[in-house]
C-alpha cells in the first residue's frame, strides 16, 4: 500500500508530554488525513509501546526495534511529504538526505546546549528541509544563521483552549472536597524530570506557608517510562519523584504538597478549574504548553525567565531567574492576595491562548504542507 505522508516520531503517543499535550506529534498525520493524504507514524517499539502496529486515535503507526531500519523503511515508502521530529534523532535528521520534501521540526530550547560538532553536523543535514518549524521567534533566532530564513516558520505547539477554558464551579469545589482544600492553591503540571526544577518550587512554597499557612501546593505529573522512546532502566540511586518526596519531609510540608501522579485531560481540567495560581520554575523550556492550558483555564501564572517563555507569556506571567525561590515565593504571595493583580493577568491570559487552539493552528500547518506538495 502506497504512502503519501509519512510522520517520524521516536514515540507514538508521546509519554513526554502531559495529557492533550501530545497533539505536537498526532496533529501533523491528523492534518495531512484532512488534506486527503494516505498518511501513517513511523515510531520506536518499546516495552512500553509494544506492537508493531496498530491503530491510535484514528492512526495507523508502524514500530520498530531499529531507528535505521525505520529510516530505510520511510525512504523505501517514497512518500511525498515526511514530517521529522527531533533534534538530533538519525531518523528525522537524516530523512532530508533521502526525501525531497521533508519538514522538521527540533523541539529543543537553544543549539548552545548540543554538543559542537554533532549540532554543526545535524544543522548541516536539516538545512536540506523545505522547512523548519519552530515555536517562538527566539527559536527561530538559533537557526537563522544556518538555515535559508525563508525555510523557517513559527508555528507554536497548539493547545485545546476550549476544552481548557470550559471549566466548571463543580470541577472546582470536586477538587477541594477530595482533597480537602479550603484555602489558596498553587498548581503545577509537569513530568517528574530534573528540568522542571521543582525544588526550587518546594523551596519557594516553604516561605508561601510563612505568609499564607493553609496554603498547599498540587504537583499534577509522573516520572515519564520512556526517553527518546527507550525505556530508561531502574538505577539504585532514588529516583526524582522520590527526591522530591524526601524533601518535602525536610521541609516539613508533608501536609501542604499533594502529589496526584499523572492525570488524563478530564480530571486535569478539574485541577486547573480548582487552583488560585499556575507555577513552574523550568531550567529549559521550548513553550511549556501546561502553562498554556493553565492560561487558558484563567490562571495566573509564576514562570522562569526563560526567554521563551517571556515571548509567549509575557503578558499573563510574572517571571523570576529559575533558582531564585525567594522571587519565586514572593510573586507567588502576590498573586495569592492581590485578587486585583491575578485577575488581570487572568483575562489577559485567556484572551491570549485563544491564538493557540487547534483551530488557529491547523491552518497554518495546512497551508506549509500544500507550499511544500506544490514546490518542485
């Protein structure tokens, strides 16, 4: 059977990402199924993805042991568009070698964290793309100097804003009853990996509790089973989830934190319906789509001053360097007891994350798949 769109993804669903979030790798193959295209996923087997293939949310993804072979397979398909993910993974980095319309999108932060000579030698093989597709102008400031500018297109990661600003007064006072919540809450949705620096978070929340002592924090999120679709193997030392877990035992917080693990897209809105403020304290991020969806919900958000992040949430946020929990504690009281000052940053929040639904992203993806189909 003929292919015309074949997407490169180490991971099919993404366990990466927090639920909804990995509309980032179904949207593409969703969009080219619209166009009329016979389209599939290339992605990784793993012991957490087992079977060669099968069918995902209405697509059909093939798995394999082997990155080069998945590459050689994509190759030999002859499609007429692949969609590559992934800075640095062989398949998607190399795909433009052998396929003549090919579209990549990174996903990473800032090229200086790469390795020299393997960044200049990946840049060197994406730059045979049709296009580059990245997630903020600062982003785009990292390729530019060597890729074609005219290659390169913003198109954030989308998020469901009305599914997400649909919220509820049932879901809010749901969540407080379960968890028998009666005061301000402070939200954070994320995996459980280093850099979401949540340390810094606990730390920044300890001197909440000083001001604010019925305070607690929620921290919606699991340690992801997979990295660039490998399963990562058990190491004696403890784990992140389980530093975390001992240091809020340190800090005396045992009765403020909640962990909940991780959570689907319906009882993650309600956690989002029922907190004050959205925080997260990030050493790297490329958009941080949970923080997207709080915005939308009409949190308020306490971010790190990634530049990023500044770009796409300047308006709604208030922003401290990533280890500074004093800043970090500080902003958080603010918006806690200055309802004045978090209901602005809310409507404006909402208004903004409008632009970043599916709907408004769709489109723009349409349309660089049909330049791409129609440039010789």
């Amino acid at each position: 059977m003929s292919t015309d769109f074949i997407e490169l993804a180490y991971e099919f669903p993404a366990s990466l990402s927090p639920p909804k979030n990995e509309d980032y790798f179904r949207l593409p193959v969703l969009v080219a199924q619209e166009m009329g295209l016979r389209a599939c996923v290339y992605s990784m087997r793993t012991l957490v993805r087992t079977k060669k293939q099968e069918s995902v949310s209405e697509v059909l993804v093939h798995r394999f042991d082997d990155p080069l072979f998945l590459l050689l397979s994509a190759v030999a398909k002859k499609p007429l568009i692949v969609h590559g993910h992934s800075f640095g993974w062989i398949p998607s980095s190399t795909a433009p070698l052998f396929i003549k319309k090919c579209v990549f999108t990174p996903h990473i932060y800032r090229l200086d964290k790469f390795n020299r000579s393997l960044t200049k030698l990946v840049l060197t093989l994406i730059s045979r793309a049709k296009a580059i597709i990245v997630l903020s102008k600062f982003e785009a400031g990292w390729f530019i100097p060597y890729v074609e500018k005219e290659k390169i297109h913003i198109i954030p990661h989308p998020i469901d804003f009305h599914f997400f600003s649909n919220i509820r007064k049932d879901e809010r006072d749901e969540i407080r009853r379960r968890f028998q919540i009666d005061s301000e809450l402070v939200l954070t949705v994320a995996n459980l990996v280093p850099r979401k620096n949540l340390e810094t978070l606990l730390k920044g929340f300890k001197l909440v509790t000083q001001t604010l002592p019925k305070s607690k924090l929620v921290i919606v999120g699991s340690e992801p089973p997979t990295m660039l679709g490998i399963v990562k193997p058990r190491k004696a030392k403890m784990s992140y989830y389980e530093n975390l877990k001992n240091m809020v035992t340190i800090l005396g917080l045992e009765r403020q934190v909640i962990f909940v693990g991780y959570k689907n897209e319906y009882e993650l809105r309600k956690f989002y319906a029922a907190a004050d403020v959205f925080a997260l304290p990030s050493t790297t991020e490329g958009q941080l789509l949970s923080a997207g969806e709080a915005a939308a919900a009409g949190l308020p958000l306490v971010l790190s001053n990634l530049e990023p992040l500044i770009e796409i949430y300047k308006e709604c946020a208030l922003f401290h360097t990533p280890t500074d929990h004093i800043s970090l504690a500080k902003h958080l009281i603010n918006l806690l007891t200055n309802k004045e000052l978090a209901k602005r940053l809310s409507e404006v929040g909402k208004k903004k994350m409008r632009d970043y639904d599916v709907s408004m992203i769709k489109p723009k993806l349409k349309a660089l798949y049909e330049n791409c189909l129609k440039d010789k």
